[in-house]
C-alpha cells in the first residue's frame, strides 16, 4: 500500500503536465519571431517595401500574426507578409510582429522590433579609380555608388552628348553589363574611351531607380613618339593633333 503526503498529491498536476509535453514533443518555450525587410531597412520614398515575420514553431502549422508600429498596441496588419506598395516617409519607424496558433492555445512572443527609415529619392555618385587623365593601355574603372544604402541595386552606364539643340543626349554603353556590382572597368584604355560617362541604378519588382549620377569625364591620350624619318616631334591626342616642326 502507497501513502500519499499531502505535499506530493500537490505536485501530481505538475508532473503529469511535465510528462505531457514531453511525450507530445513541447515545452513551455514560446517561440520568438524574426522580422525581415525587403529590399532593405533602408528603403526611398516610392519603393514597394515587404514586412516579414517569420516564426520557428515545432508542431505549428497555421499561425496568426499581428503586426505593431512604434510600440503600439494597435495591430495595424494579421498577414504575414505586410506590402507597401509605394512607401512613404510615415511609414518609417519600428516594427514588431507576434503570433497565435490558429484553432490552438500556443502564443509565439513579440518579436524585437526592427527599424525601417524613408529617404527622399536617392542620388547615384560616381567616382573614377584611379585617375581621369590617361595614357593608351591605362586601366580605369567607374565606380558607382547610391548615397546611404549598397544593398540589391544593378547599375546601368552611359555616355553623355550635347545635341545641336544644347540638349543632353544619354547613349547605354553596349556592354553596360560589365558594370555589375557598381564597378565598370576598362582594363587597357583606348581613344575611343574619352567620353563624359554617368551612371544609374535600380532594384526591386517593380523597378526603382535612381537618379542620374554626376558626370565624369575620361581624357585618353596616344602615347609620345619621335619620327625619325621626316624629323618631326609628332604628340597624338584623342582630339587634337598637334604637330612640330623640328629643324
């Protein structure tokens, strides 16, 4: 015969709820969401933007979320996934995001709240590595960078023209694909290379891009050669073809 002490009768529910959740592969743990910005928590005004959370429960198959901004107790969102389509500066602010099992008791905890910050439409800067001036057989490489943010964007070059009328023509360099990653390099210059060049740059579905960078001019020179046979100095430049009468 087992006699049962009052304090061990006290503790029964707790050992059979114990025994519960391990047999049915849970614990007392609720799981803590993670929130993901896309294309980044950097983003400009006009950008479709992507709230979304994330959260890791074993034995969950439906989950209902809540969204909230700067701390509110007001659930602005119950989908996973929140879009703006086109975002603006009063969406900035920090974002948390909880959930519930459908049709279940368990409850995730809130998340950490994740920053998002709205800039006017950025500007594209352009750099030149490692000099404007250059010699036949010089390498040069454009850089091209979007002021405050470096994540997702493709790059676009081009070459700047004045028309007859004193408007700016923009031509895309046929190979404007070697400029992947913000860099264009030329690795052996030539005179066709003397040009004024810019660049852009865009990402996400649907396209944003930014604006025209600044201009940058490129001066390729011939090299300096002696002719011996008529006795002249001879300097070739891209443009202009000076000669010198050595007597």
């Amino acid at each position: 015969m087992i006699i049962w002490s009052d304090m061990e009768f006290g503790q029964l529910p707790f050992v059979f709820l114990l025994i519960s959740n391990i047999h049915s592969g849970h614990t007392d743990e609720r799981p803590k969401p993670k929130v993901s910005i896309k294309p980044d928590q950097h983003v400009f005004r006009g950008e479709t933007v992507t709230l979304r959370c994330d959260i890791d429960g074993e034995g969950v198959t439906s989950w209902k979320y809540s969204w909230y901004k700067d701390g509110s107790d007001s659930v602005f969102s119950d989908l996973q996934e929140h879009t703006f389509s086109s975002v603006t500066e009063s969406d900035a602010g920090k974002y948390s995001c909880y959930g519930a099992e459908r049709g279940g008791s368990r409850t995730s905890n809130i998340s950490d709240e994740v920053t998002l910050t709205v800039s006017d439409r950025p500007e594209a800067v352009l750099s030149v590595s490692p000099q404007k001036w250059l010699t036949e057989g010089d390498p040069v490489t454009l850089i091209c960078e979007v002021k405050g943010s470096s994540t997702g964007w493709t790059f676009s070059w081009y070459t700047e023209t004045v028309l007859s009328d004193n408007r700016n023509h923009y031509e895309l360099l046929s190979d404007s694909s070697r400029g992947a990653g913000g860099n264009y390099t030329v690795s052996s210059a030539a005179l066709k290379h003397t040009g004024v060049y810019m660049c852009t740059a865009e990402r996400g579905k649907p396209v944003y891009d930014t604006w025209y960078s600044n201009t940058q001019p490129l001066w390729v020179t011939g090299e300096f050669r002696l002719n011996h046979r008529t006795n002249e100095t001879v300097l070739k430049f891209s443009l202009i073809f000076l000669e010198l009468n050595v007597p």
